[in-house]
C-alpha cells in the first residue's frame, strides 16, 4: 500500500471558473474598443496619426494580454511528502552535486559568498552525498581566501546547525535575526560560533579591502601558489582545488561528522578565447564534477542565493523518485525570493506574482523555465540526453567511489576539462550542457530540455528554499531587467523563437508562456507612445478617446478598471502589500520606458552588427547612505544615467501637459473645448503625474546625495521643451 502512495500530489487553484469568466469580459471589451478605434478614425489634419498609432498600441497590448493569459487559465500547486520519500528510500537517496557561480569579488564579496557555500553545506542530507563547487570567474584569490575559511569554519558550523536544528543555515542570515534563536542553545556555545564566524567575516572583508592575503595564510594551503603577480581574472591558468575530500574518513567536523566534499574552480581565461560568461562556468562545472564526484543530480544557486530550507534537496527529490511521474521530470525549478525587499518592495523587485502565478501556471502546461538558479536538473539531462517513455534512471551508475588516485592526480584531470580550448570543435554549449549565445541561457537551455521531451517541475514551499539579495537601488533594477529583457528578446529574435523551436514539441499554451518574457522589451514602445502622444495631444486639443457621455467610453473604462483591480487581487493574494502594489505599478512604467527600450535598443544594435553580447555583474553590495535610504523607501538616482534622463522627461511632460490642459480648461469653459471629449486624456495624464510624484520630489525637493543630479533635471526640461513645440506652435 505505501508504495502507491505518490510522493508528490498536484493541486489545482481554486476560482478558476470566475477568472475565465473575468477574462471573458476583458476580451469582449478589448474587441469592442478595438473595433471603436478602427471605424473611427478622424480624417486627415485632425489627428488621424496620432489615432492610428493609438490603435497600433492597443492592438499591441490586446496581443500581449492573449499572451499572459496562457499562464492564468489552470495554474497548479505541488506538494511533495518527505515523510514518504524516508518511509520508501530511507538514506538510500542519490548524490547531489551543487554549484555556486561568482564572477567577482567586489560586486559579491567573498564572504557573502562564503555564507552561501556554508549554508548549502549544511542541508538536511547525507553529507558523503553532497559536493558542493564553487565556480569563481574572478579568478581571485580573495574567493579562494574565503572559500578555505569556510572550509574551516564548516568544522563548527555544520554540527552547530544539526545539532539544533537551526534555520537558516547561512550563518550571515542566521545570527543577523534577533528573533531569539539563541535560546536553542546555551547562551555560551552561541556567542562562541557567533564570535568564530564574525572573526572569519573580519578577516575575509580585511584580505579583500586590502587586496592582499597574509604571508603565513598562503603557507598553510597549496592552493594558495597558483596565484602569482601575472594572474589577473581574464588571463590566467585553470585552477582547481579540493578543499574538502568529503570521500576520506579524516575529514569530519568537530563531532566526528563527515563533511560534504568542497571544491573551488576557476577555469582557465585567456585573452584570445571568449568564455561564454556564467554558461561557460556552468558547463566547466559539468565537466570537473564528473571526475571529482559525479553524481546524477547537479544543483544550482547563484552566489548570494542561501539555501533557506533545509529540506529543499529532500523535496526536489520526491519529483525526481516518484515512480509514476518521476521519470519524465527533467528539472525541478524553485523560485527566486529576496530577503532585502523594504517593507512595501519600493522598487517592485518582489517577483511575487511572477512566483505564485506565472510559474504556477506554467508549472500546468509542460513545467516552468529554468531561471537559472534553485534548481535540480538530472545530470544526463544536462549532457544532452532525449526523453524516451522506457527510460529509468540508474542513481547509482557512474557515481565517484572512494577516490584510487590522489587529490593532486584528480585536480590535474580536472584543469584539463577547465581548459579554455576544451570545447573547441566539440557540441558543448551546443547539443551537450548550457547553450551560449545568449544573455538569458538558463532559459534556452531548459527550453531545449523541453524540446527534448523532458518536464519540469515548479516547486513553491510555503517555506523559502532559497533567499537572495534583491537590487537596493533604481539603478540596479534597471540594469537587471535590462540584462534579462534583453536576453528574452534575443530569444524571440533568434532561431530559439519558442514558437518555431517549440513547434509540434510543447503546447501552444506552454509556448506562450515562454514568450510572456520574451516580448517584455517590446512592451516599451507601445508604453512611450501610450505616456507621450495622449499627454501632447491634451495639450493641442485633439481627443484621442471617446467623448465621455459616449457609450463607447465604457470598454474602455472597463477593461482599465478590471485590469487595474485584478493587478491588485493578484498581487494582494500574492503577499504584496497594497502600497507594495502601487510602487510596482509605478516602477512597471519606469521598466518599460528603460530597461525595456534599452533592451529592444541593444538587440537593434546586434542585429546590425554594432555591439556584441556582454554581461554585467549585478553589484550585491550598496554604500550605507544608499542602504539608509533604501530602508527608509527613497528612491535612490545620485547619478547622470541617461535612464533618468528619460524618466525626468516623461514625468515633466506628463506635468506640463496636465497643467497645460486644465488652464485651458479654466480659462475657457467645458462646452468651448469639449472637456466631454478630453477628459479621458486628462485622467492618464493625471495618473501618470500621480505614480511620479517621487520623481518630482527626486527633482526639485530633495537635497541628499541620492536626488536626481540637476544636469539630469536640465537635460529632462531641455527634452521637453523641444516635445512641446509642434503641440503650441
């Protein structure tokens, strides 16, 4: 009996018939404003232009509503059973293999990093069947500093943890609550791991302020000799180094434990030899795994994610043995969640609905994307192998015994298979591991797992598996939706297009699900058109919408109304707070009108040959005023990015607009200027005037650092001045 018992079940959400309903509606009133817009159109000289690129928008947006739609029809919830998954299998459970990608240590300090390796280290689970890797693209020896610290701490850490069950196991996270956890222990034992761990803190920030690492600390590791004054992080030899051999019975923790297997890597970098970014770094992993431990399951995280969850390779686990459905699952995804979001999330970088719906919704059609981080992938499936319905996985095969060769004999195999000329003339990046080409590969590759018959697999815990440090500053928001609508967009554009890559392979449902993502940049064309042309119109006179006694007005006042206020439902049921709501409301403006443009700009200028694909590391640390004021919910800007100089545009035009259009309104009466007719144009330039007021106050009130800089403000009023000329001439 308990081997029917399955070790996952799958729920479906609740109202899903009222949402269909709902969405009904919202459709008929789409073709109803859509059809007033194409049988209205004013004659020439009366704003036929501007009319008609109205209706370009709206048929736009009507395109990308169909879009998201495919996402919120029958969104599920799975629940895996622990419990079963010990009552089935015991400790018999497969190996695990994690990896850990940075790339530099002063936009990811080594010891938030070193943070993440531990708390991985720490899981709920066997510790001779994990190996955790850090990748290190920096080629530092800062990260190597740290990571041998860590490999040193671990002794103490790892039977702290399991000794009283804490959570989380990320010692920065952990001793930075003050929640009372220390009561778990005795006051004693807790101050003392707390002083280990905030000296080794100190020393790792010291070495990287510094730059240097002491003399008689490079004595006590070999690893520290690859490192000589020629290295630098784009030109240097493969570097491999097992710190800790969880395969040898003398390495244990304090209580006599054994330890996980610890690996640093930094593959080799030359000058001559493009690297393939984070991708390169995933694949060089695959491969120096595979000799090292090899085990059928491989984990990723990124450097600042900490596992948060100690159960989280336990649950990923019940999909991957599941005897009915574990065979056709070929990863299991787990959300992105942050653990620095203010209060009411001021930058609209919670991903809260993205989390609970989307990827749910997904999740029902063939399995979510693959986000690049908290996730399980089969090893073979990484490797290039296809779904067949009698395949079974043996957990066992191919799994490293105890080691017959020496830790230097298996460093140096290793180098080998991190050599920057490894891949030349083979399908790596290809048919075999991540692919290349591309900003966004994590999505490419887990689309050509699909492609390839595979499922996956969201799960959601009520319980985070993972937290992250989310971006604290404007700024960072626009660089990271930048670098990921961009990458989306290249994947609409390129040969990986899900619906012809996908055709006769994924639902078409499941296609479109892809492509909510992948058509976010264009969404910024229709948006600058929707926030200027309306605004200058107001200010000529010339109505774009229908009058408001007209009973054409109403599609359009019901489709913005029930949009708006099921936005609110989804992003209250969500965990969004309700300013929460507002504030991204507000930065889903400053997206489209940046980020997004700056990411159909930059696939423009590939197309054309004119730049080539980069990839910037996401700064993870802030100054402490900019941290101030982030706590305080401020809006940080401090810098003359031409970003700001757009949104100081819009905003200012937007406001002379509505100051514009409500003298004229004072001046001479309703019935001469046919308010009837503009009043709807009054109404989203108001909104748009409303959602900026922190723009306004960045402008002319503020007086501390992070205000927008006046050359910003200059350049912004400039922009508008010459906007307004064809509207007063």
């Amino acid at each position: 009996m308990e081997r029917s018992r399955r070790l996952f079940e799958t729920e479906t959400h609740g109202g899903r018939a009222a949402y269909r309903l709902h969405a009904v509606t919202v459709a008929a009133g789409i073709l109803l404003l859509l059809y007033y817009r194409a049988t209205r159109v004013p004659a020439a000289g009366e704003g036929r232009a501007a009319w008609l690129g109205m209706l370009a928008a709206e048929l736009w947006y009507a395109a990308y509503w169909v879009v998201t739609q495919s996402v919120r029809w029958s969104p599920v919830r799975r629940r895996p059973f622990i419990d079963r998954l010990a009552a089935r299998h015991g400790e018999r459970l497969p190996s695990v293999d994690i990896f850990v990608c940075t790339a530099d240590p002063y936009s990811e300090p080594p010891s938030l990093v070193v943070s993440t390796i531990l708390s991985l280290m720490a899981y709920n689970y066997p510790p001779e069947k994990l190996s955790v890797y850090l990748s290190d693209d920096g080629g530092s020896i800062l990260t190597f500093y740290g990571m041998w610290e860590a490999s040193l701490f671990a002794k103490h850490w790892l039977p702290f943890c399991k000794r009283y069950n804490i959570e989380p196991r990320s010692p920065a996270a952990y001793f930075s609550q003050s929640d009372g956890h220390q009561e778990l222990c005795t006051p004693k034992e807790w101050s003392l791991i707390k002083d280990m761990f905030d000296e080794m803190t100190e020393r790792i920030d010291t070495a990287v302020m510094s730059g240097k690492i002491p003399e008689e600390i490079k004595a006590k590791h070999k690893g520290f000799h690859e490192w000589n004054q020629e290295i630098t992080s784009k030109n240097h030899q493969p570097i491999v180094q097992i710190l800790i051999d969880g395969k040898d019975q003398n390495a244990v923790d304090n209580d006599g434990n054994v330890l996980p297997t610890l690996v640093y890597m930094a593959r080799e970098k030359r000058p001559q030899h493009h690297h393939n970014f984070k991708a390169g770094a995933m694949n060089a992993l695959i491969r120096v795994s595979s000799v090292i431990s090899n085990s059928p399951i491989i984990m990723n995280v990124d450097c600042d994610m900490y596992s948060n969850n100690n159960d989280a390779v336990r649950d990923a686990l019940c999909f991957f043995l599941d005897e009915e459905m574990g065979h056709k699952i070929g990863f299991v995804q787990y959300p992105q969640n942050y653990n620095n979001l203010s209060k009411n999330d001021i930058y609209g970088n919670s991903l809260h609905v993205i989390n609970e719906v989307e990827m749910g919704g997904m999740d029902s059609l063939g399995g979510p994307l693959y986000i690049g981080t908290g996730c399980f992938h089969r090893r073979e499936i990484l490797c290039g192998r296809k779904f067949t319905k009698d395949y079974q996985e043996d957990w066992n095969a191919g799994i490293k015994d105890k080691l017959q060769e020496s830790i230097d004999e298996t460093e140096e195999k290793a180098k080998s298979l991190a050599a920057c000329t490894y891949e030349h003339g083979t399908q790596w990046g290809d048919e075999i591991g991540v692919k290349y080409g591309c900003a966004v590969e994590d999505v490419i590759t887990g689309l050509a797992i699909h492609c390839r018959g595979w499922e996956s697999v969201y799960n959601n815990p009520k319980k985070p598996a993972f937290m992250g440090v989310g971006p604290t500053t404007l700024a960072q928001t626009i660089l990271q939706h930048k670098r990921w609508s961009e990458g989306n967009l290249s994947i609409f554009l390129s040969k990986y297009n899900v619906f012809l890559f996908g055709h006769g392979k994924t639902k078409l449902r499941h296609q479109m699900g892809y492509h909510i993502y992948g058509l976010w940049a264009p969404n910024s064309l229709a948006t600058l058109y929707y926030v200027i042309i309306p605004s200058l119109a107001l200010l000529k006179g010339t109505p774009l919408f229908p009058e408001i006694t007209s009973p054409w007005i109403a599609p359009f006042v019901y489709v913005f109304c029930v949009k708006t206020m099921y936005s609110l439902y989804e992003a209250l049921s969500s965990g969004d707070t309700l300013k929460g709501w507002w504030n991204g409301q507000r930065m889903w403006l400053v997206k489209r009108i940046t980020s997004y443009l700056f990411g159909v700009l930059d696939n423009l200028r590939k197309l054309l040959g004119l730049s080539k694909m980069n990839f910037v590391v996401s700064p993870k640390v802030s100054d402490e005023d900019e941290s101030k004021r982030y706590e305080q919910e401020i809006m940080e800007f401090g810098s003359s990015d031409p970003e700001y100089v757009i949104i100081g545009t819009i905003t200012l035009l937007n406001l002379v607009c509505l100051l514009g259009g409500l003298s004229k309104v004072m001046k001479v009466g309703w019935n001469n200027i046919h308010l009837d007719a503009l009043f709807p144009q009054l109404i989203l330039c108001g909104m748009v005037v409303i959602t900026s007021i922190p723009f306004y106050e960045a402008m002319f009130l503020r007086k501390d650092k992070g205000r927008i800089p006046f050359p910003v403000t200059l350049a912004s009023i400039g922009f508008v001045m010459l906007a307004l000329l064809p509207a007063i001439v």
